[in-house]
C-alpha cells in the first residue's frame, strides 16, 4: 500500500463526515417539517451533527497538525451546546425533537468534559 491510499479507517470516517452524517441531519429535517417542530430544534441538531461530523474528519487526519487543530475545534464546540441545551431547557413549550437536542448537548459536552480531564490527569 503506497502513502497515497486511504485504509478502510479513513474511508469510513471521511464517508461518514461527508457523505452519511449531513444526509442523516437532511431527513432529520425533513421529519421535523412534517412534524412541525419548533424552529429552536434546527440548530441544535445542527451543532450536534456538525460536531459528529467534525469529529470524524478530524479522527480521519489526526496524525497531522489538521487533526490537532480539529481536536482544539471539536473542544471549542462543546461549550456552543452546551449553552443551547440551557437555552432549549428555558423553553416552556419543548417538544420531543428539543427534549432530544437538549439532552444530546448536555451529553456530548460531558463526553468532551471527561476526555478533556482524562488527557490532562494522563499527561500530568
């Protein structure tokens, strides 16, 4: 295998990022039209689809100074949702598609909060 050939790996994250999940956010969404959810639920699973995807483009290149730099993005993000979540939790009239953004932003903000304090316990 010569160094321009992508492994199986990095076939299947670049597909993903580029190709599965922002399809996976377009059905979302068309679902949600037909649903007729509250405009408020867009750009949360827009914040949560993109962090999806950022992540793994960035896995797909980490190796490279690309990859560290997706990584300190993909960090930078999670306060983003995590500050949708709050505002999604002030809303009164929350349907089931903002209960779902809401939670998936407290969660991947306490997945990133985990691994960013397991890297620093690591390292020091």
């Amino acid at each position: 295998m010569t160094e321009t050939e992508l492994s199986i790996y990095h076939q299947t994250l670049l597909s993903l990022a580029f190709i599965v999940i922002p399809l996976s956010f377009l059905v979302l969404c068309g679902i949600m039209a037909f649903r007729r959810a509250r405009w408020y639920s867009y750009p949360a699973y827009f914040f949560l689809f993109g962090s999806m995807g950022g992540w793994c483009l960035t896995l797909a290149v980490f190796p490279s100074a690309a990859g560290l730099t997706g990584l300190a993005f993909m960090v930078l993000t999670s306060p983003v949702c995590f500050i949708y979540s709050l505002f999604l939790y002030s809303r009164q009239n929350r349907d089931r598609f903002a209960s779902v953004a809401m939670a998936g932003g407290y969660g991947y903000t306490a997945l990133v909060a985990v691994a960013v304090i397991t890297l620093l316990s690591i390292s020091l």
